[in-house]
C-alpha cells in the first residue's frame, strides 16, 4: 500500500481481470479510512460524457488528459490495492463529485412515491 490514503485522492488501480492499472477516486469519508480495511472508489475513464454522473477532470486535477470521474460503477476495494497517488481533488472538484454521487444514487430528488412510480413504470407529480 502507499502512503496514508486520504478521501479526494486519485490513486492507481488494477481491478481483478483487468490488464493495467487505472485511475480511481477515493469516496470514503475522510475520519473513517484509518479505521477501514476497504474503501469505496469510483473509476475515473477516458469516456466524457457530459452527464450529471460524472466529474470531469484534465491536467490541473493531476490527470494526463481529459476524463471523468464515473459515478455509476462506485466499487469498494481493499486498502492495499491501491497503488500510488497521482493526484487529489480540491474541495470544489470534490463538492462536485458528492453532487454527482447523489445523481447517480438517485438521492438528490428521492420522494417515496418516486421510488414506488419507478418499480411500476408510472409518473407521479
């Protein structure tokens, strides 16, 4: 494992099966990682998109080119396969990578009925 891993970094990472390492942002709130086996991260792609699920990144973020934090593939992985920082996002990359977690998570407009209209294909208003 690298150094003390922190939340907002960016860290390399080989996810089993895959054939090079990648680059992760780390999620998990900062005062429970030292007491933490596993962390979440979410992949960071080549892939912009432009959707409200993702973050988009380029050389100031520490990143070689353009690309994008992705919000919808979140897995959480053991400390010691995290490889080394390549960079940490700031607090506003990192306010903007909480608002695109809640997108992804469907918990930035939850209501009860929405979920209930969601499991019967309905609209509610």
């Amino acid at each position: 494992m690298a150094a003390r891993i922190e939340r907002g970094d960016i860290r390399m990472y080989q996810h089993p099966g895959a054939g090079k390492r990648r680059p992760v942002l780390v999620l998990t709130r900062h005062g429970t990682i030292r007491h933490l086996s596993k962390v979440t991260i979410a992949p960071i792609t080549s892939s912009v998109r432009g959707v409200p699920s993702e973050v988009a990144l380029d050389v100031e973020d520490g990143m070689k080119k353009r690309c994008a934090v992705n919000f919808h593939n979140l897995v959480t992985v053991g400390q010691r396969n995290l490889g080394r920082r390549v960079g940490k996002l700031g607090p506003e990359k990192m306010t903007e990578a909480c608002q695109a977690l809640l997108y992804a998570l469907g918990c930035d407009v939850w209501s009860p009925a929405g979920d209930i209209a969601d499991l019967i294909g309905g609209v509610t208003q």
